[in-house]
C-alpha cells in the first residue's frame, strides 16, 4: 500500500510521533502561570504522565452565567503494582491530598490512588511531592501498561507472595524507558532528555509512537479472582500443584469499554492463550504487549483495544501469530484451572506469625472526612499510630497489614471514635458494589455515578433484606458512561449512564467475574432502577435453585423472562 493510500491515523498517534517521547512543549505550558489549561497535543500527553486534565462540572452552569470560561483542574493517578504502599508513603499521600487536591484520596478500581482537583499551577509540586514519597505516576494512564493488579491479601500463601513479586516485575519491565527521562526532567528537574535518531533503541518495548491504546495487566487465583483476571488486556491466572505455584495460564484481549450507539464497539472476556512457567512471565507479558503494539489500531481509537485484535482474528489465529513472532518459549495448552470464587477480603485476618490484616470496605472508594464518618482522619489516626503496611484492592478497598492482635483493641477504638463501619456490620450489596467518580470530575461522564450509586444501593438493602436476600453476594456496579472503568459489564447488576438521569440497564453477569452480563433495558430513569430489579429479585427468590447465584439463574432463565420482568419494550 502506497503512503497515499495508507489510512488516516488518529490525532493522537500524530501527537505521540511528534512528542520526542512524551515532551512535546510541557515545560513550556506548564512554566507559562497565564494558561490554566493545556493544549491538544499536550493534553495528550500528560496522561502518559499519569494526570488527566479534567473541568468542575459543578461549577460549569454558574461560571457559564458569569460569562467566564471553564475551571479547569487535573486528575493526578499513581502507580502502585498490587496495590502497595508502606505507612509512611500513605501519611505523605494523605498531606498532599490536603495541601494541593480537593482533600480527598480516590481508591481506584485498579489497586491505585487519585487525585481530583489539582490546579495547573499546583501540578509540578504535587508530582515532586508525589515521587519524594516513592511513588510514581508514570504511566498511570497514556498508551503504555496500566498499573499492574494482584491480589494483595497478605495471607500466608506462597503463591500469593510470588504473584506480588511477579505483578511488580511485569510493571517494572513494561515501564517506559524513554519515557522515564522525559518524566524525570519534567516533574523532577532532571537533565533535558536527549534521544538518539533510532527510536526502537530509546524504547525497546514500544517504540516512538508507543501502544494504540492502554493496556491493562492483572495476576489472580482461581479460587480467588479479586483482581478481575478476565477482564484484562492480558491476565495471569495462577495454576498450583500441591500448594506451589506451577505456572500461569495466560489470558489475552478481555476489556470494558464501548460507545454508545456504535455496535462495532464492546465488552469482551479475554481468552485462553496458553501455560507459561514462572520464568517466562516477562516474555510473555512482552510478547502479547509487543503483538498489540504491532497489530492494534492506529487509525480508530473507539476499536484500539486489543480485544478486538483478538476478536478479529480469532484466539487460533492470535496464538499463531504470538507463539510465532512474539514468544520463543515453548506452545502449550492452558491447563484445567476454572475460576470458582472472589474474596473481598474484609475483617481481620491472619497473616501467619502472629500478625493479622485488617480489610475495610470503602464506598466507591473515596476516602474523605464526611459528617460523622471520618474516614480520612481516622485512617491517618490508625497509620500514624500504629504503621501498618497499606494496600488498596481492585474492589477500592484498603487493608491495613502487620498489625498484632495488641494493636486491635487500640484500632477498633479509632475506629469507633471516627465513625468508622466494620464490613460485618454492612449489607452485602454495599460491600459489593462499586462505581467510578463519573460527574464532576471526569469530562467523559453522561451521568452521575460515584454520587447515585449509594442512593441506589441503600434502596436495594430494603429491597433484598424484605426478600430473605440480604446474605448473598450481589455484585453491584455504576459508570457515567459506556468506558466501564467499575468494570459494570461483568456484575450481575450493571448501571452504565446514558444521559441525564438516565441508564442503561445490563443483568446476569458474575460476582466472580466468569462472564459477561447483558443489556436488559436501556434508557431507564434512575428512580426506576431498583423498581425494576425488585421484580427480578422477587423472582430469584421464588425460583433459584439449590444454592443458585443471582447471575446464574438470570442467565438460566434468559434475557426473554428479565425483559419482560423489568418491563423492558
């Protein structure tokens, strides 16, 4: 094919091309106090950089009226490989979220921290602050491998400790390198970055234009699959013999998101690809990030993912062309290792040698002071007190580790004296559910997410208690819009904004995250939505089962009966 006839690439691979590995003009803009915004190509950018720029839609209708322009903020995302922070890093996390954002933490759905509303002029400070604590925010977001996921329960497992270990070697390996000395001199006022004319040379994994689109890793067990294995870019699935970690079965091309009216565009489970030792972990997570680096769509960013390279092609066709050009280990079937459970990981539990964890459910994530719960201050009260090892799970909870069963009576106090719920003393479905923070931060949502979620789910616990439900492990989740960064298309109940105050409606998926669920009705207000799931819970409990799932019996039962119980047209 002449250049001529080459299809037309996206803007935003016309921005990685001319960046000079992720530059472009940042120093300038940023060091520039007359712009509270950035441009295109920058904003682009500085998701590689781990921050989004991001508008307060609250405040968007009186500044409008004002006649005065948008308020521009930021979102600053970290990375943290399974979820792991020591207690020194979470005190200094928690002071810049009160010097320099809206005095808020925001647990995410990938074992990661945000920030919302840091202003331009605050950005600088806030990323040296940041990585003065050890941590960092590269690749956050941008075209490059997310933060990696593992379970982070510290029970005493060797399987999970060597999951931990492989989880931060992938994210070690899969971290740009070119990229690393323009972040250096951006945020850190490193050396000017000076790169060579061989781009392969300055990134030996992605290249000048790096990735079409983000790509996502996850570690899990099949008896535990709290990281959402299927749901990945590429997921690791442990298989253990006698107790010890043999190997992996590698997942390929599973993903979220997708755009309203576009049916070119949706969710899919990844697939099987095959067994890895544990010696071969990195070449195959390079292996499968270098296929979609290759293969993956330049020209359109709604069908960049790589689930749909697979979907295209096929998981035969994809395992030719992996084993073939991308992998020299050897080809082998993925062994037999079903998934068969999830574990919140809530209350205290036992970390072998006398030392206990302890999980706390987090609504949606957000860690704030709020009236009578004051989670924040009494988290830093906790850590400062008592230094346990922090980790944030893929279900936007937190685990305080390495505690003693001295420090308990002393942490339950705490807890007490801040308002702080135990899990037992929550609803299943609360435990269970998640949202994304959709309205006012983020510019993609259509709808309220992180703020709706919990008048949804306090509706549900009546509904559910009064059916003899309260006890079953319900998963929950709400997004703003189609992207699906809560995960809503694998839970049995799935709330995706439409608009408005408007949804779409999806059931039948899995609490373990085994398969997707489907669109039931769309378009529903919100004050219809547990209307709605009542009469199909009403149902459930009349008619499951011996032991039967809710996901389970809405796909026995089949998308025909929910429409017609929801009253779908």
């Amino acid at each position: 094919m002449s250049d001529a006839n080459a299809p037309k690439l996206s803007p935003v691979e016309t921005h990685k091309t001319e960046s000079r590995y992720l530059r472009g003009t940042l120093p300038e803009e940023l060091a520039d106090p007359a712009l509270d915004h950035l441009s295109d190509a920058n904003k682009s950018l500085i998701k590689f950089h781990g921050s989004y720029e991001q508008e307060d839609r609250d405040a968007r209708k009186n500044r409008a009226k004002a006649g005065v322009g948008k308020a521009y903020m930021f979102m600053i995302r970290l990375k943290m490989p399974g979820g792991k922070l020591t207690a020194d890093q979470w005190l200094a996390l928690d002071d810049i979220a009160g010097q320099y954002a809206n005095g808020t933490l925001r647990l995410t759905t990938r074992q990661s921290i945000q920030y919302h509303g840091v202003l331009k002029g605050d950005l600088k400070a806030t990323m040296a602050a940041i990585n003065a604590s050890l941590v960092t925010t590269l690749g956050g977001c941008g075209d490059v491998n997310r933060n990696v996921m593992a379970c982070p329960a510290p029970l005493p497992d060797p399987v999970r400790a060597r999951m931990l270990r492989d989880c931060e070697a992938v994210a070690a390996h899969l971290t740009p390198r070119a990229g690393k000395q323009t972040y250096h001199e951006i945020w850190l006022n490193g050396e000017p970055a000076r790169f060579g004319d061989d781009a392969g040379a300055e990134e030996p994994i992605y290249g000048k234009t790096y990735l079409p689109r983000k790509f996502k890793v996850a570690f899990s067990l099949p008896h535990d699959n709290c990281t959402d294995v299927l749901a990945q870019c590429l997921g690791f699935l442990a298989v253990t013999e006698g107790g010890q970690l043999v190997g992996y079965n590698l997942y390929a091309g599973g993903g979220q998101g997708q755009t309203n009216s576009n049916p070119d565009t949706y969710p899919l489970t990844a697939q099987p690809v095959g067994f890895i030792t544990p010696d071969e972990v990195l070449a195959g997570a390079e292996g499968v990030i270098k296929l979609f680096r290759d293969h993956g769509d330049r020209t359109n960013r709604k069908r960049a993912r790589l689930k749909y390279v697979m979907n295209d092609w096929g998981v035969e066709k994809f395992r030719d062309v992996f084993y073939r050009d991308y992998f020299t280990g050897p080809r082998r079937a993925p062994k037999d290792a079903p998934i068969t459970g999830l574990d919140l990981h809530h209350g205290w539990q036992s970390m072998g040698a006398g030392k206990y964890f302890l999980g706390l459910s987090v609504e949606n994530g957000r860690i704030k002071d709020d009236g009578a719960l004051r989670l924040r201050s009494g988290l830093r009260a906790i850590i400062a007190k008592y230094k346990p090892e922090v980790r944030v799970t893929a279900q936007q909870d937190i685990m305080l580790c390495g505690l003693t069963m001295d420090d308990r009576a002393g942490v339950d106090t705490l807890l007490n004296d801040h308002g702080i719920p135990r899990p037992e003393t929550l609803s299943q479905v609360q435990r269970w559910s998640m949202a994304c923070p959709a309205v006012p931060t983020c510019p993609l949502a259509l709808t309220e997410s992180e703020r709706a979620l919990p008048g949804v789910v306090d509706q549900l616990e009546t509904v559910l208690t009064d059916l003899g439900l309260g006890s079953e492990p319900i998963s929950v989740r709400m997004t703003g819009c189609p992207n699906g960064c809560a995960r809503p298309y694998q839970s049995e109940v799935g709330i995706v904004g439409r608009g408005g105050t408007k949804y779409t409606l999806y059931i039948g998926g899995d609490s373990y995250g085994r398969r997707l669920n489907t669109e039931v009705q769309d378009s529903v207000p919100i004050d219809q939505i547990v209307p709605k799931l009542a009469k199909v819970f009403s149902a459930f409990a009349a008619e499951r089962a011996n032991a039967e799932l809710f996901g389970d019996y809405c796909t026995r039962v089949g998308l025909t009966k929910l429409k017609e119980l929801v009253g779908a047209p």
